[in-house]
C-alpha cells in the first residue's frame, strides 16, 4: 500500500510538473506575443508606407513595361542597346520617385488620426507625380532620391535594358547563366542537365518561371539556342560577314516549353514571309521590306513580364524605409532631405577617397 501511494504521489507530481512546464511555456509564449503585437502596432505606422514604396515601385515598371511593348514597340531586342537601357534608366528614376513620394503620402494617411496638422499640411501631396514640383521638395532632392534609386536597383543586380519586354528572338529579361553552343546542333544530354540547373535557379530567360509546378515532367527547360539558328543564318548572310568571315556565335540559355513553342510559332511566320520575299521579283522588292527575322520576336509580340516579381523591385521598399524610419513627422513631410543629402555626402567622400587611393597607386607603380 505504501508503495503504491508512492507511485501515486510521483506519477501527480509528474502530472503537476507537466501541466506547470506547460503553463509556463504559454505564459512566455503570451507574453512573446503581446510584446510583438505592441511592436507591430507602433510600427504599423511605418509598415504601410514601406509596403506602399514597394508596390508603387513595382507598378512603376510593370506601367513601362506594358507602355514599352504596347505603344514604344521596343524589347530587350532592340537595337542600339543603349535605347532600352536608357528607358530603363528613366524606369527606374521614376519608379524610385514614386516610392519616396508614395511612401510619404501614406505615412500622411495612417497618422491623420494622431496628427491633424500633419495631414493639413499634405494637401499639396495628393498628386503623387505632382509633387516633385512642388517647392518643398526641391529639385535637387528629387535628384538625390533617383540617384540612391538607380544605384540600390543596381546593387539588388537590376539591369536597366531588362526592364522592357523580352523579346523571343533575343535574350530575354531574366537572362543570366548560359552555356557554349559549338553549333546550330542541339544540346547534348550533359548540356541539357546543365540547362535544367540552371532555369531551376534563375528561371526562363524569356518568362523568368521557374518550372516549380513541373514536377514529374522529363524536361522542364529547353536549351534555347540564342539568337535562335533561323536569325543567325539571316545575320551571316550579312555581305560584311560574308567578307570579313566573321560568324554569329551562339549560346544556351534555359527556356520553358511555353516560350520555346512561341518562339517556334513566330520564326516559322517570319521565316515564311523571309521566303516569300526572296522569291518576288526585283521590282517588288523595292517597294516592300526585308523581314528581319531577329526583330520579329519583338514589338508587339513579346513577352509582358510586368507582374513577374524579382529582387530588384524591393528597391522600392529600401527608398520607402529610407524615408520614413526613425524620422520625425516633420522631417518626413520635407522628405527626409537630410538623410538623402548624408548619403550622396557618404557617396561623394567614398568616390574622392577612391580616386586619390588609384591615383596613388599609379604613381607608385610609376
């Protein structure tokens, strides 16, 4: 008997050790969550305009995108390359202006209740593009708020040709790794691995998919021949090629089955109409165009990529958050001038003491 109240004595003190360890673990785990939910409040504040910086950077882009492909006719093919990349550059610009004045505006509209006055004085901000205009932000602050855009997009690995849309018959937007092809063959099997490696890491370079719902399928990328073989035999067809010997090389890059279908379907058409003109006589010839079978993937018919998310657009939320945190009200309603004009001192200081360290470094080795 003794025993066995013994036993019952242990087993109710594991019983009450239990139940204490496991109340006190959903005390510390109540009070963990109370304590976030007073951090998320007092920084709900700032959260809104952060989120609002983003999404107007992404907005941004995807409207010059869709502006680029739909009206401007230009892709990632279009040639010289400095005319997509210096649309890209004014993309950008844009977009990183939207984030600070977009990030300013909301914060103007989360604290309406707590700062009356504030909010009075934001009537001038109700037309975000409108604002850079107006004398309280000048503009050489503006231009300080594009030039920390451009180099944040830049260090999140932007490029600016890449925001226009890609074009089938030239790389793509989301080009990065690429394999050598030797010839207009396809890939062999060991080439073809590589590929799919790589369009699981960095995606299609038309579309930017990852293939993640592809599972269970026996290709996923193609290797895409880039410019694709029908381009390249116009392009060395090219009487400056043909004298100087000099031949389009070819890569591989991943391409996903959808794009590699489109691709097929607008080089047949183009390659169609290319043999339709070579066959009509000289006279015609002169009053119809040349099809330019590198340029046909293009224009209207390349790929909108507008709403494919990517590392990039969170330059938009690093403008929103360099605007509103750990500032005041009244810095945040001049735009954190401050805090921009610091940071293109910072600039400045590091690109003299870079200077002087090369040039240094030149008349020593001299």
């Amino acid at each position: 008997m003794g025993h066995e109240n013994d036993n019952n004595n242990d087993s109710t003190a594991v019983n009450n050790g239990t139940s204490w360890s496991q109340q006190l673990s959903l005390h510390v785990l109540k009070s963990c969550l109370s304590e976030l939910q007073k951090e998320l409040r007092s920084r709900k504040d700032l959260l809104i305009p952060t989120f609002v910086g983003a999404f107007a950077f992404g907005s941004t882009l995807a409207t010059s995108t869709l502006i680029q492909q739909r009206l401007l006719r230009m892709s990632t093919g279009t040639r010289p390359r400095f005319i997509p990349s210096s649309v890209g550059i004014l993309s950008v610009s844009a977009a990183s202006l939207a984030s600070h004045y977009g990030a300013i505006y909301s914060y103007g509209a989360t604290t309406s209740k707590k700062e009356t006055k504030f909010v009075d004085q934001f009537k001038n901000y109700k037309n975000i593009v409108a604002t850079s205009i107006e004398p309280t932000l000048d503009r050489r602050h503006s231009l300080r708020v594009v030039f920390v855009g451009l180099i944040v997009f830049k260090l999140m690995a932007g490029r600016f040709w890449a925001v226009a849309p890609s074009s089938f018959t030239s790389l793509g937007s989301f080009t990065r790794a690429s394999l050598p092809a030797r010839s207009n063959s396809y890939a062999s099997s060991a080439q073809r691995a590589a590929i799919e490696r790589i369009g699981s890491l960095s995606g299609c370079h038309t579309c930017g998919s990852r293939m993640m719902f592809s599972i269970g399928k026996k290709v996923s990328f193609h290797a895409d021949h880039m410019p694709p073989n029908a381009v390249v035999k116009q392009m060395n067809e090219n009487w400056f090629r043909k004298k100087t010997g000099m031949v389009v090389k070819q890569r591989f890059y991943p391409q996903c089955a959808n794009c590699s279908g489109i691709q097929g379907g607008i080089l047949a058409s183009a390659s169609n109409e290319l043999k339709k003109f070579k066959s009509t006589n000289s006279f015609a010839k002169l009053s119809s165009k040349k099809p330019n079978l590198w340029r046909s993937g293009g224009g209207k018919l390349a790929h909108f990529h507008g709403i494919r998310f990517r590392v990039c657009h969170l330059t938009g939320a690093v403008i929103a958050g360099l605007t509103v945190y750990d500032a005041t009200p009244k810095e945040i309603e001049g735009g954190n001038k401050s805090r921009f004009s610091y940071i293109e001192e910072t600039i400045h200081s590091m690109c003299d003491r870079a200077q002087i360290f090369c040039t240094n470094q030149f008349s020593s080795d001299r």
